[in-house]
C-alpha cells in the first residue's frame, strides 16, 4: 500500500474517483452553462443583460445559504446517496431548461438546481474529506478543488462552442444526458469511510466558525469569488462593446483562462511550503486577482483574454490550500465545515454576478470595473489579517502531515 493512502482508498480504485471527478465536472458545469450565452438568453426571451445575469445569480443565490443545511444533515447521515440524488436532479432539471416557454420558468428552474448543486458539492467534498488519511487531506482536496476549475472552464466552453455550431439549446441536451449518466454511475461507489455520525446540533455552526482563522477564510474565499463572479459575467457583455464583437465560441474561447487554474490547484501546496505556508499563499493570490480586475479594465480584447488567465491563477492559489487548511483543523464535523465554505464561498459569487452588472447598467463599465477592484483589495487586506492565525497547528508553515 502506498505511504499516505488509506485502505479505502486503495480499495475506491481508479473507477470511482473517476466517478467522483466526473460527477464534480458536470456538477460545476451546471452552473456556469449559460454564462456564455447571456447576450443570446436576453434576445430570445427579450430581456435585459442584469436580467439574463440573474440566470447566473438564480443558481449562486441556494448555493450560498443550503450548503450549510446540508453541511449538519451530511454530519449525521451518509454522503453517497445524496450524491446520486442530486445529480438525479440536475440532470432533469438542466434538460428542461431549453423547453421553457419564458423566463421566469427558466429562473424557477436554476433556481431548483442551485438547491441541487450544493448537495452534490457539499456531499463530493466530505465524501472525499471523509476518506482520505491526515497526512493525504490537502492533496486530495487540492486535487478536488483543480477538478472544480476544469468543470468550470469546460461548462463554458463547452457551452460556448456547441451553442455556436448548433444552437444555445443543445448544450444544455446534452449537459443533462452527462449529468443522468453520472447519477446511474454513481450507484458504483463504496460506502462512506465513516462509521460513526453525529446528531445534528445548531449549536455547532457558532462553534466551528469561532475557531481561530476560520472566519477570516471563510471572508477572504467570499472576496476573491465575488470578484471572480462579476468579471466573467460582465466577460460576454464587454466584448459585445469592443472590437470583434461577441459570439458564444468566442465568449467560450475567452475562459481558456481558466486551466491556469488546474496549474495553481496542483502547485499550490509546492508553493506554499515555499511561502512559509497557506496563509502567505492566500495572500499572494488575492494580491494577483487585484492585478486581474486591473487588467480586465483596459479596453481591448486581448486585455480581457490574459486578465482571465491571471484572475484565474490568483483566484485557485487560494481557493485551492483553503479547504485543505480548514479540513486539517476540524476533526469531527467536515460536514458542516464544508457547507459553511461552499455557503460563504458562493454567497460572494452570487452578490459578484448581480451587482457589478448592476452598476455596468446604471453607471458605465468604468464604475463596475472599480467595484471588482475595491472588492479585491478587501480581499487582500482579510487576508493579511488571516498571516496572524495559526490554522492547522502552523498557519504560517506546513503541517508535519503535509512535510511527510
């Protein structure tokens, strides 16, 4: 047996954490299908660019309060079945979509699967978190966390480029198929690591968020997706404003930028050994999605194009060590430590897809581009704060369990 792993997961073999990885990708792509096509959504159901943003924000809104509902259900209960339910859901409800007839049902419907989605990333998360031995946590989460990313370049490319060869209706066909398929692998996996659960206890919410440095990482995640949220949403309307014009492959296109951050997930810990540990590496990331928001202001393409790749670095340097961190430094309730991060990390992504389109609409894309600016200066200013707590036993280094 290799040094690090546990029983289970020799016994989990290849097929499963395909499953798992799987089921993560199209999970993710779910929810950001249709950002690349918002300029298309607003003509075919004739409505405005904030409205079609909130095709985005209607998925974002659930994700950022059920997580934590689902965070004490998964402390008392088994993950695997919730794992299966909600992709059951997804599938169902994102095949759907296309047959809307207005789009009030449309949001009706994103709002659904913004309630679906949090159980599959909230149950993915600590089934994981869950199985893997002390000394692997970090690596596998940081390994779930780059499959993250990919779901998130691959649902708006994907979305982008079948939208332009064949129409903006069969990338949602043909996400919903996947999505069924990965509900039907899922009834493959082993049972849970777990044998013991916890009652459900409201009272372990307060408990959990007033452990030293959890807080604040929890903020700093909120701050940085709250920028990464409005740029790519504001993305497809600010090309329609320069030279070239929008169309959804190239809008697609513009979001390569995103397997800068499978590289930053998968070099994060590297990096962070070097820093002198997480919170340093937190630091440095927010300081990078302040050189993105500036980037993505100037008026060109290309602009836009490499503010994507650099946003995208800074962003997933950090998000990547944070759950590893968080999971290292509570023992017994991963559960709810997982739903209140994907709850703060998703109600910084909601607030980030409306109301920087808000101000776009009200006062010009120089104001919008100034709210992503100021947001993630904040971000960096939180985190600062975070270099001065100790997480995991040694914020300001790597853990013995990660040095092994």
């Amino acid at each position: 047996m290799n040094q690090g792993r546990t029983a289970w997961e020799e016994e989990m073999g290849i097929w499963a954490l395909l499953v798992l990885y799987a089921a993560t990708v199209c999970g993710i792509s779910s929810i950001y299908a249709p950002q690349p096509l918002l300029p298309l959504l607003a003509e075919a159901y004739g409505v405005s660019q904030s409205t079609a943003s909130l095709s985005v924000t209607a998925t974002m809104l659930p994700l950022g309060i059920a997580p934590l509902a689902y965070g004490f259900f998964l402390d008392a209960t088994p993950a695997r079945p919730l794992i299966g339910l909600s992709l059951g859901l997804l599938s169902v409800t994102t095949a759907c979509l296309p047959l809307c007839p207005d789009f009030e049902l449309f949001l009706a419907l994103r709002v659904v699967q913004g309630l679906a989605v949090p159980a599959l990333l909230t149950s993915l998360m600590t089934y994981l978190a869950t199985a893997a031995s002390p000394g692997a946590l970090r690596r596998v989460m940081a390994a779930y966390i780059a499959v993250t990313v990919f779901g998130g370049f691959f649902g708006r490319f994907f979305s982008g480029l079948v939208a332009n060869a064949l129409g903006w209706h069969i990338p949602f066909y043909c996400l919903g198929g996947t999505l069924f398929v990965c509900a039907l692998a899922c009834l493959t996996l082993p049972r849970d690591a777990r044998s013991a659960f916890l009652p459900i206890r409201l009272g372990d919410a307060p408990q959990v968020l007033g452990k030293p440095g959890f807080l604040t990482t929890y903020a700093v995640v909120a701050l940085l997706f709250f920028v990464f949220s409005g740029m790519l949403n504001l993305l497809p309307f600010r090309l329609a404003e320069l030279s070239g014009g929008y169309s959804p492959l190239r809008a697609g296109a513009m979001y390569c930028g995103y397997l800068m951050g499978i590289i930053a997930c998968l070099t994060s810990h590297r990096l962070s050994r070097r820093l002198g540990g997480p919170a340093r590496t937190m630091i440095l990331g927010a300081g990078v999605v302040i050189g993105a928001a500036g980037l993505f202001s100037l008026p060109a393409p290309e602009a836009i194009f490499a503010s994507v790749f650099v946003l995208c670095s800074g962003m997933f340097m950090a998000h990547s060590v944070a759950p590893g961190v968080l999971n290292s430094a509570e023992a017994e309730h991963k559960g709810l430590v997982n739903g209140l991060y994907i709850s703060f990390y998703y109600s910084g992504g909601a607030l980030g897809t409306y109301l920087p389109g808000l101000v776009l609409s009200h006062f010009g894309f120089p104001a919008a581009a100034a709210t992503l600016v100021a947001a993630a200066v904040l971000g960096m200013l939180v985190a600062f704060s975070l270099g001065r707590v100790a997480l995991a036993g040694g914020g300001h280094g790597p853990s013995r369990t990660e040095e092994a």
